[in-house]
C-alpha cells in the first residue's frame, strides 16, 4: 500500500533531521582537536566509574574520589551507560544516572535518557522505563529529537532484547499526557523504522484519537496497522467500526462488521452495542433490533446498555410502545433498567403527546425503587410545558424541591419558555424572579427565550430592554439571539431593524453568522427587495462570509418569481462556479421561472439536474406539469404525469388541478372532467381553484347553464366559493348577455361574507359596456373608487365600452375627472382613445391625443400607430401616413405585419414603387409577411402593371416556399391582362406552373374565366382585405 502524502512529508522532514543531525556531529567533530583530547579523558573516566560500579557501595566511592568534581559530564555518564548495558543492574545504573543529574550542573544528554530506557526495557522493569521516560518528555525535547534519539540507540545497542517495547511506552506517556500529535508522530517513526507497536498500545492510541475526534489522525494510524499486517484483533475492529458510525456511515460500519467475522475474529458484546447504536442513531432502529435478535443466536446475551440503546431509538422515532416492549422484554431477561431507560421512554411518550404513558412509566420506574433524577424530573417537566400543563410542571418542579433535588437553570427555561409561548409574560418574571431568589445565574439560553418569545409577540421594545439587561448582566449575547431577533424582524417585514441587528453584533464584536446574513437575504429576496439584498451580500462578504446554497437560492427564487430569469441564471451559474451543487429546490426555482418564459430551457435545466443525480420530488414534476399546461402543452403535460407515476409518486390536487385548468383553456371540457373523475377515484378531492377552473372553461365554451349547476353544488361539497368563482361565473352571465343574473350573484356575495373585489368589478363593468348599458358601468367604476379598488383594467374597460358606442366626448371627459382623482390613463387608455376617433374620422382630435399621450410620457406602441395609420389611410392623407411610419422607425418601435402590409400598399397606391419594393424586401427578410399578406400586396401591385417587377417577386416568394391560391394567382393575370401586359401572360403563367401554384395543364384562358366566376359573387380583393381586417381585429 502506497504512503499517504502526511506520512512522505513526515518521512522527508525525519530524514532530513537525521541528515542534519548527523552533520552537525560531523563537522564539531572535525573543527576542534581539543573535542578528541575530550574524548579521551571521558572514555577514561567512564572506564574509572565502570569499575567502581560494580561494588555495592559505589556511592561512597564515587563521592569519595575527584571524579565528581572534576571528571563527571554529560558524555562520561553516556559513555558509563553504554559499556554497561549487561554488565550492570539496570537498577544501579538508574541510581547513578540519577545520582550523576544531582552532581552536574548541566543536564543529561538525550541519548543517555534513550540508551537507559532500552537498558531497563531489556530487563522488564517497564514502570522504572515508562518514568524515565516522562522526566524525558518534561524536559520538552521536540518528540522529532527524541525519536530520532531512540532510533540511533536501537541500532548501537542491538544486543538488548525488546526494543520495540520502548517505542510503546514512549506512545503511552505522551498518549496519557494528550499529547497525541506526538504520540502520532512516534508511532509512525517507529513504524518506519521497522519497530512496529504492539497491537495493544495501537489500539489503545486509536481509542484515544477517535474520543477526541481527531479522525484524520485516527484512519492514518488505522492504515499504518492494516500496512504493518499485524492481525487485527476483536478491539481494533471495534474502533473501526465505532468510527465510521460516528462519521455517520453506518453502512460501512456492517461491512467491517462483516469482514471481522470472515477473518475469523467474532464480534463481542461492545462490538454489537456500537454497530446496534449507529443503526439507532441513522433511525434504522428496525435493522438496530434485528441485529440485537442476531445476537442470541451467537450465543451473546444482550446487556442492559443494548437494550437502553433500542429503547432510546425507538423512541426518538416516536415509536414509544414498541420501546416500551423492550423494556419489559428487559424484566423478561432478568435485566434491570436503570434511570436512562426509563427516562428516554417518559421523554418518549412526552414528544408523542402521550402523557398517560410517560406517566405509567414514570410510576412503574419508582415501584422498582429507581429514584427519579435530575433528568428525568427536567424530562417530565418539559413535557409538560410542551402541552401547556404548567401547573402540572410547577407541582413537579416543587416535587423535586422536595426530594432534594435543586432545580437547576434548565428546568426554569422550561417553565420561561412555555409560559412566554402562551403569553403570559407575568407568569414569566415570577419564575425569574424565583431564579434570582436561589441566586441562580441566568444563562444565556434563559435570556434567549425570553428574548425570542417577546419578538414572536411582536413586543420589540421590551425584547430590546431584555437585550440591554444581558449585557449589563454581563452576559454577552451570542449569534443564535441575534439570528432570532432579525429572523423575527423578517417575519414580520421589517428589514430595516434587521439589518440595523447586523450592525449592533459588529459593534459589540459578535461577529454574524451565515445564518444571520442568510435570514435577511431570504426575507428580503421574498418581498422583492433585490437591490437591498445584494448590498447584504456585499456587507457579508466583508465578514469573510462565503454565500451557501440557501444564499445562491434566495436570488434565483426572488428573481426567477421577478421573471428576471436572465439575471436568475446569473447567480445560478455563479453558484455553480463556485462549486456549490444547487439542491432540488434551486432546481425548482429555475424550472418554474423558465415555464413560465421559455419552456425549452425548463426542460434543460431539468436533463441538466437529472444529470447531477438529483431526482426530482411531486412539487418539481408539479411545477413542469404546470408549465405545459400554461403553455397548452398538454399532450406533454401528460407525458409528465405518467413519467411522475413511474418514479413512484402520486399526484395531488394541485398537479391534477394545473392539467384540468390547461384544458378548459383549450375547451377540452370533455378530457377535463375525465381528470376531475379520476380525482375522486384516487382519494384526491378538487379544491376551489379546482372547480373554478372547470366553472371557467364551462363559461368559454358557452355552456353557462353546466358553469351554474356546478357552480351551486361547491358548497354540497365542502367547499366555500370565493371571490374567484363568483368573478368567473359573473364574466359567463355577461358574455352571454345575462346581466340580470350577473347582479343577482354580485348581490349575493356580501350575504356569504365575500367583498366583491376588483376582478368581480371589472367583470361586470366590461359586461354592461358590451351591452350598452354605460350608465350602470360607470355607476360600478364610481362604487371602485369609493371602495379603493378600482384599477386602470377598468378604467380602460369602461373608457372602450364608451367609445364603443359613440360616446367618445364622455370618454375624454372621463379621463380629465380620472386624471384629477389619481388614476393615470396608461398608454392603453390613449391608443383606445386614439383608435375610436381615426375609426370615426376624427383625425384632428386623434392626433391631439398622440401628443397629449407624449407629453405624459407615455410611450405610442405598434398598436397606437396602427390605429393612425388606418385613420391616415381612411381619408387618402398618406404624406401623413409616411411621416407617421417614420416617426415610429426612428422611436426604435419593430413594425408588425399588419404595419408593414399597409404601408407597402401605400407606397404602392402613390406609385413609390421602390420605396414598396424596398420595405417589402425588408419584411420578408425579417419573416413577418404570410402568404395572406403577400397575396394582398401583389394584388395592389398588379394594378400598377408594373410587369418586370411582378415577375422578379413572383421568383422571391417561390424561391421562400410560399404558394399562392388559385384565387390569387387568377386575380394577378387578369390584372396583367387589363393592364395591356397580354402579351407577357405566358411568361407569368409558367413561373406560376413551375412552382407548382398551378396544374401544368391549365390554361390561360381558364384563368381569366375563374376570374370573372369570382368576381361574379364576390371580388378576390376584398375578399382578402377582409380575412386582413379579421387578422387585424385578433390582434
């Protein structure tokens, strides 16, 4: 197995340290001769010590002799240590070796302490090595040094028998000081220098590094054991397996569970309590007591902690009666549940709102005289206060008082919390008072709650209060009571306060979080605000602060609902960039915005999100079935539908209420009842969105009478119709001339608590203009104002139906009174205005109102130039027509068909043929003439006869595909014909037969008789104009 880049780094830094070591050896060595004259006087000495050494009183000798005073140093006690390895008791070179730190003034060398601990671990005298060796790591020596040290006396002393064994113990001193970046650092120096640790000591240092969570450390020396082929024993594997569950991969944790007893090593009980509580903690609690059942069959009978484990797992599933089962499966088996089983199932009834249970249980527990705790009491208090018993809590509170047991904070944040949750403030400060009474100090957690409860009241200004008493309490406020405060703020729409909390954390030095900067990002995306939200992305950078997937989110969401998509795209590559992978509600938000614009690029965006692996929910299915629908997509929205059924999902109201809606729009009544139907036979009940939709496309298709009978059936349904359903049926009655019945059902609502708003207005408004009654209309639109609801859609409506019929002074009039009470005509307003005065002649005042529309800035659209141009061409005025054409070009405005087919035909009409041909070429470039259009101009141009130029725009519109009708093409030779062009007939003819417009068989004179067949009934041109007008009138 290859080295791991730490331990080549590791590798490097150590041989480099041995290099440089050994070369400052070398060169003091070689620079002073007065060192080999040194070294002589020591190795005499240490021969003089050696002797003396071996008599019983060689202290008195020494300390007798002049070697103390002036023969003994640092090198003479190594070089005493080193000739005496097996000559001397370990113990009597320990006692000189110590004698020795007593008589010199400087300390021992490093590889005295090193060659001493090799002796005394020769002779098994571990705790005198395992001393020794602490008085080493005291002197604070990098452990590279005293590795390094250990290392090279290996080597010299390779007569001593377990040297390895000195590796170990130098592990387990710095192991058990905490030192376990060293105690890593040995381990592997010893490893690579061919000293591999005994498996007890390994396991022992990767217990220690997995209880202080320092993993990466752990898996290397994981690794260096697995490399060494040292064979696992039933305690490494357990650590092993304990990792990977606190790493949360409990699936890897039963593949090693596996691999254990494939190498022939069992599990034991320890081994099955970790793997069965990594299961409980990932919720497979299922799988947690198949595993414990597995266990009897090998033979091992489950403790008291196993079963706690399943108690405690299953209860945090909310699944307390099959913990409860467990329990008494424990009494079964002679085991005795102690106080942590018990409490976890009290705390699981209490979660579950099954106060009777928590109660049996806390009951059975004191029959078998396990006294209540601490925890349990706080369990059972809690409770409580979640169910709003708080005078139940205060008697348990008092109870436990009374057993001896001192509340501590935590139980009064309980009963501070509930009672601010129910508002009861009073109640609140007698419980804090009590708290100040005991002298207990209120945490930070207890401020927090009250600070919380007060925001979600909407007090702020006591909230304040409470904040300004912290800190002067000395408690200093943390990011989670800011991030509540400003989330609160949010909530509730007031941005300002909320980042004015961001500015008070900086003051006081409590640096925002993520979440912070995120919770007003989000509320701020949400109202719209974008601009604001930006700048708070900037001010969150400057923190340091990177944005998140929920940062990224709250902009492609606020400007994706915005329709902004080009900009939500932005950010959402701009996430991508930065390597944060956008979760399915990103997605989402993408998707959605895209139906609603593009629906191409929502399904892109989709293959690129299956892409990622990311498989999409109801809602997002939803969203696309929506889209389609929207976009009369239906055959593919239902495609949606099935591939949502194959991945195992089932629609809801609203997915089957989006695909009912697109097809009323298309009419399709008889396929949106068929999906109404289905509704109730998959168990999901229509909403009123639901039968709106259905009442709706009843009223398009004119079947008001079926739009009634479902109308009046909602509320034998359940359901309540609102504002929606009656503006809908109100439209029908209208649009088909019942007025009558319109006001009896506008009559009705207020009797059924509903305020008809604007949509129910407009409703009938426009439905009294198409039937002439504008007095009632403008009775309504008066009703609007008083009320505050009326809009510019009614405003306009009203101003149509007056011109509609002819009251074109009452409309101008209208405007003026409007204009005064607040409500702006919109560029709307003026093109109606405008349209009805060019339709009735008026010219002059058509064009007054084009400039009056200017000057309240309102821009003209292609519309309003178009209803100028008609009035133009209506009284021959077409200098004026032109100049109106250019005014529009020059304002950047894009010509329509209908703009472009009028003004070719003028050009035409005043013999401006290249001017004609010109803006004909430029629209057919653009694509925006049909083949209705081109017929038309051709018939304008045929009546010029201009011969040459017809045959050159017959080969371009043949050469683009286009095929004229037969109708079109007899109308362009007996034009030709009456124009004296008889003689180019043939030539005309045979580009019409090679484009295939007409039979090759045909010939010319059949065509001046079909010609005159049509004009016998009705002239080809205005049969034309006419389908033009219709065009005209649809847009």
């Amino acid at each position: 197995m290859m080295l791991s880049a730490s331990r080549k780094a590791y590798a490097f830094r150590y041989q480099k340290h041995l290099v440089l070591k050994k070369a400052i050896k070398f060169n003091v060595l070689r620079t002073s001769v007065y060192f080999f004259h040194t070294s002589r006087g020591n190795e005499s000495t240490a021969e003089e010590i050696s002797k003396i050494l071996m008599h019983n009183n060689w202290q008195f000798l020494l300390e007798s002799s002049t070697v103390p005073q002036e023969k003994l140093n640092p090198d003479v006690v190594q070089s005493v240590l080193q000739r005496n390895q097996l000559d001397i008791h370990p113990k009597r070179l320990l006692d000189f070796f110590n004698w020795s730190n007593q008589q010199m003034g400087t300390p021992q060398n490093l590889d005295s302490f090193s060659i001493l601990n090799l002796i005394l671990c020769n002779s098994n005298l571990f705790s005198l090595a395992n001393g020794l060796l602490s008085k080493m790591i005291e002197t604070r020596i990098p452990v590279l040094d005293i590795l390094s040290s250990l290392l090279e006396c290996c080597k010299e002393c390779d007569r001593l028998k377990s040297r390895s064994v000195v590796f170990e113990l130098l592990i387990d001193a710095y192991r058990t000081k905490g030192f376990l970046n060293e105690a890593f650092s040995v381990f592997l120096g010893a490893k690579d220098g061919k000293f591999m640790p005994n498996l007890l000591c390994c396991n022992s240092l990767l217990k220690d590094l997995m209880k202080s969570n320092r993993m990466e450390l752990f898996w290397k020396v994981y690794e260096g054991v697995v490399e060494s082929g040292v064979p696992l024993d039933v305690y490494t594997y357990t650590s092993v397996i304990h990792a990977y569950c606190k790493l949360g991969n409990v699936g890897e944790a039963k593949r090693i569970l596996r691999v254990m007893e494939e190498n022939g090593c069992t599990p034991n009980l320890v081994t099955y309590n970790v793997v069965i509580r990594g299961l409980c903690g990932k919720g497979a609690v299922d799988e947690a007591l198949q595993l414990k059942r597995s266990m009897d069959d090998k033979g091992l009978i489950p403790d008291s902690y196993t079963c706690s484990i399943l108690i405690d797992g299953f209860c945090k599933q909310k699944r307390s009666v099959e913990a409860k089962s467990i329990l008494e499966e424990m009494n079964d088996m002679g085991l005795r549940p102690d106080q942590i089983a018990y409490t976890a199932l009290i705390d699981g009834f209490m979660k579950e709102g099954n106060m009777e249970g928590a109660f049996r249980i806390k009951d059975a527990m004191v029959a078998k005289g396990i006294k209540l705790n601490i925890v349990a009491y706080n369990t059972i208090i809690n409770g409580l206060c979640k169910v709003g018993q708080m005078e139940k809590a205060v008697e348990f509170m008092n109870e436990m008082t009374t057993m001896g047991i001192a509340p501590e904070t935590q139980t009064f944040n309980y009963l501070i919390e509930a009672y601010i949750q129910k508002g009861s403030l009073d109640k609140a400060s007698e419980v804090l008072a009590e708290m100040k009474e005991r002298n207990m100090e209120l945490s930070v957690y207890t401020f927090g709650v009250i600070i919380n409860g007060l925001c979600r009241s909407g007090d702020y200004y006591r909230a304040k209060l409470v904040l300004d008493k912290m800190v002067s309490c000395g408690v200093k406020p943390n990011a989670i009571i800011y991030s509540n405060m400003i989330k609160s703020y949010v909530q509730n729409g007031k941005f300002e306060d909320a980042t004015n909390v961001l500015k008070e954390m900086l003051q006081k030095g409590v640096l925002p979080d993520l979440y912070c900067y995120n919770s007003v990002i989000i509320g701020l995306c949400k109202a719209r605000r974008m601009e604001e939200a930006k700048t708070c992305l900037i001010e969150m950078g400057k923190c340091g602060l990177k944005p998140n997937a929920y940062t990224y989110g709250a902009f492609v969401s606020g400007y994706s609902e915005a329709g902004q998509m080009e900009v939500a795209e932005r950010y959402f590559k701009e996430m991508l960039d930065h390597g944060i992978a956008p979760n399915l509600v990103v997605y989402t938000c993408m998707i959605n915005g895209f139906c609603k614009e593009e629906i191409k690029q929502a399904f892109s965006t989709f293959n690129s999100m299956l892409g990622q692996g990311l498989l999409p929910d109801l809602q997002l299915y939803s969203v696309l079935i929506n889209g389609l629908s929207k976009n009369g997509k239906l055959t593919e929205a239902m495609q949606v539908l099935s591939d949502l059924y194959d991945a195992g999902l089932h629609p809801d109201v609203y997915t089957y209420t989006s695909l009912i809606s697109g097809f009323c729009k298309q009419g399709n009544m008889e396929k949106a009842f068929l999906l109404h139907d289905e509704m109730f036979q998959k168990g999901i009940f229509p909403n009123i969105v639901t039968y709106n939709a259905l009442i709706g496309g009843l009223c398009k298709s004119g079947d008001i009478e079926k739009s009634r009978e479902l109308f009046d059936g909602i509320s034998g349904k359940g359901l309540m119709p609102n504002c929606v359903t009656y503006a809908t049926i109100i439209d029908g009655y209208c649009k088909s001339g019942n007025l009558c019945e319109a006001f009896n059902l506008f009559n009705e609502m207020p009797a059924r608590g509903l305020q008809p708003d604007s949509f129910v207005y407009n409703a009938l408004a426009n439905g009294c203009c198409k039937e002439g009654e504008t007095e009632k209309a403008l009775l309504l639109f008066h009703e609007m104002i008083q009320k505050g609801i009326a809009s510019i859609v009614t405003f306009n409506t009203l101003i149509d139906g007056l011109c509609k019929w002819g009251k074109l002074t009452k409309a101008i009039d209208l405007v003026n009174e409007m204009t005064d009470k607040k409500i702006t005509p919109n560029h709307i307003t003026f093109t109606i205005l405008i349209d009805y005065h060019c339709k009735a002649g008026m010219i002059k005042e058509a064009e007054e109102l084009f400039i009056d529309m200017q000057n309240r800035n309102l821009k003209p659209t292609n519309f309003t130039y178009m209803s100028l141009l008609h009035g133009y061409n209506k009284v021959g005025n077409r200098s004026k027509m032109f100049s109106a054409f250019e005014n529009l070009v020059e304002r950047g405005i894009e010509p329509d068909e209908l703009i472009y087919s009028m003004m070719i035909g003028a050009y035409f009409k005043e013999g401006h043929l290249e001017k004609g041909f010109k803006l004909w070429d430029l629209a057919l470039d653009k694509g925006l003439l049909d083949g209705l259009t081109n017929e038309t101009l051709v018939e304008t141009l045929s009546g010029n006869g201009e011969i040459s130029r017809v045959m050159e725009l017959l080969d371009r519109i043949g050469n683009q595909g286009y095929n004229p009708c037969l109708a079109m093409c007899s109308t362009l030779i007996h034009g030709l014909n009456k124009a004296g062009y008889s003689g180019r007939l043939d030539k005309i003819l045979e580009i019409m037969k090679g484009y295939g417009w007409i039979p090759k068989s045909t010939a010319l004179n059949e065509f001046i008789d079909l010609y005159q067949i049509s004009a016998n009934s009705e002239s080809v041109s205005n049969l034309s104009k006419q389908a033009a007008l219709e065009v005209a009138c649809q847009v």
